[in-house]
C-alpha cells in the first residue's frame, strides 16, 4: 500500500471552504490543516505588510488531541512547505485548505505530492461576504489600517494587496490551476464550484471523493454544531479566534451540514449585481472571465 492520500483544497474566500474542511476532518486518522500560507502572507515573517500586527490572543486550547494551534512568528513559506511534506505516522489522510491568493505565487513552496481541488463561487456572491469578513476581522485585530464607521464606508478594491490581491483571487487560482497542470502537480486537479456543492452535496463530495481515492461515506455530510472539531486541526492561534469568535464564522460555527436555508436560498437567486456598491460591481466585472473559465471545467454530476 502507498502512504497517506495528500489534498489541497485551493478556495478563494467565501467559498464554504470552512465548511467542507469540517466534512472532511470526520475521515479516519485524518491529518487536518487550515490556512497555513495565509498565515504566512497576512501575519508571517514572510508577510507582505510587514508593519507590526498587533499582540496576538493566547491559544484557548493550543495543542489539544491532534491539533496544534500555532504562532505567526514561526509561519514562513519554508515552514509551510516543510511542514505539508512531513510523515505523520498513522494518518491516511493528509488535507490542508488554503486561501489560494496567499501563496503570493510562490509557486517553490508548494509541497510534493498532493493532489489539488481548487473551490470557487460566484464573483457576485463572494466579494460582498469577502468585504464584510475583512472589515470586521480588522477590527478584531486592531489594526494600524484606519477603518470607516461602517462597513458600507470600507472601499474594498482600495484597499492594499495583502487585503485585496491584483488579480482578487480569481485572477491567482486560474494562475495557479493552470501551472499545477502544466509542472504535472497534479493532471487531473478538481474544480468545484460552491453552489453546487450547497444545492448537490451528496452528489459533489461522492464524486470529489471518487476523484480523489477517499472513501465515501454518507456520514460526511453532517456534523456536529460548534467549533469543538478545529481543536483538531494544525491551524494558527489568530485564524483560530477568528473563527471561533468573528461574526463572519457565525454560520460555520451553527452548521450541522452544507444544507442551511439562508446558502440554499443564495445557491438558488440568480446574481444581481445591480445591487450591490460600485467597488463590489468593479471586483465582480474583473473576476469573471477568470471565474467562467475555470466553471466551465469544473465538477459536474447529475442532481438528486
């Protein structure tokens, strides 16, 4: 027999990924990370601002069972990769969730191995919950950047690069699907996109699985409420409080599976664009040639 099944889930935010990183952490001896390179990019030694962070918030449970809740300090690029390539004995399972901009196309660190899934939705529906998780995450670190008083205030496509990237996440995971099958990463990455997996899931993660070699079971599909399984995870101490604790998590942290009424009914409306404020409409006009793109390639089955 080989050794462990090695994944990365490539998501740009917003995406459910969150959640289907829960999913999957109910796989037996699975090794689960989350959002290491975004560490990296935002808090690291690497980061890209490098203006002092701000004091970070201890660790509630550092370390519990399988988990490891790290610190910024030690996150470069190098740990990252270092840290994916290892053996971890016992584990058939190996799966990290990353934010696929904050590889900051450093394309070196990128560990051997894995096979790829890259989780994409709507422009229209991203940008306007990808501003609202930045605005009130600055406000939980405390950051040097001056916010306005609101969050209808907060010009998102103004803001710098570690917050919003050149290419706004779109532009960086056609990028990086394109060279993962190019360099033969992986010949066959997985693209999924996130409405399917909300209006499908038993249909999209069977298929994601059969793709992947992970065995399937129906049991996937449901969880329990709270944030007690991200004790499990190898995860950084500030990303951890952000999800146990931010407004934004708040429906990660109240999901039982990927069926909630208020995503079913997103999953659902047709986008309207027209509603939305002018620097929203300028990131949505941006990403979708790169979005269609990649939807076009992306996980089909048939729905139940």
């Amino acid at each position: 027999m080989g050794g462990p099944v090695k994944i990365i889930i490539w998501a740009s935010p917003r995406t459910c990924s969150t959640a289907l990183l829960k999913c999957l952490s109910s796989l037996p001896n699975a090794k689960i990370f989350d959002e290491l390179y975004s560490i990296a990019f935002l808090l690291g030694p690497d980061r890209l601002d490098q203006r002092p962070t701000g004091e970070e918030p201890q660790a509630s449970q550092a370390g519990q069972g399988k988990g490891y809740a790290f610190p910024s300090s030690i996150c470069t690029y190098e740990w990252i990769k270092e840290t994916l390539q290892q053996d971890y004995p016992g584990a058939e399972f190996v799966i990290s969730k990353e934010i696929v901009y904050c590889l900051n196309q450093k394309y070196d660190c990128l560990p051997e191995g894995y096979r790829h899934v890259f989780l994409l939705r709507h422009p229209s529906k991203v940008f306007p919950s990808w501003k609202k998780l930045t605005y009130d995450v600055l406000n939980m670190m405390e950051s040097s950047i001056e916010l306005p008083a609101s969050v209808d205030e907060f010009v998102f496509d103004q803001q710098p690069p570690h917050l919003l990237p050149p290419g706004k996440s779109f532009k960086e995971a056609y990028d990086l699907y394109q060279y993962v099958k190019e360099k033969k990463l992986d010949v066959d990455p997985v693209i999924i996109d996130a409405d399917d997996l909300i209006q499908n899931p038993e249909g999209i993660v069977s298929a994601m699985c059969a793709k992947l070699g992970i065995p399937y079971t129906e049991s996937l599909l449901t969880w329990d409420k709270g944030t007690d399984v991200v004790d499990s995870w190898t995860v950084g101490i500030m990303f951890k409080n952000v999800i146990q604790h931010s407004d934004a998590f708040k429906n990660f942290r109240n999901s039982t599976s990927f069926r909630r009424p208020e995503l079913e009914k997103q999953a659902t409306a047709r986008p309207v664009e027209s509603r939305v404020t002018p620097d929203i409409e300028r990131c949505v006009s941006f990403s979708m040639p790169f979005y269609q793109q990649m939807y076009e390639q992306r996980l089909q089955v048939d729905k139940i």
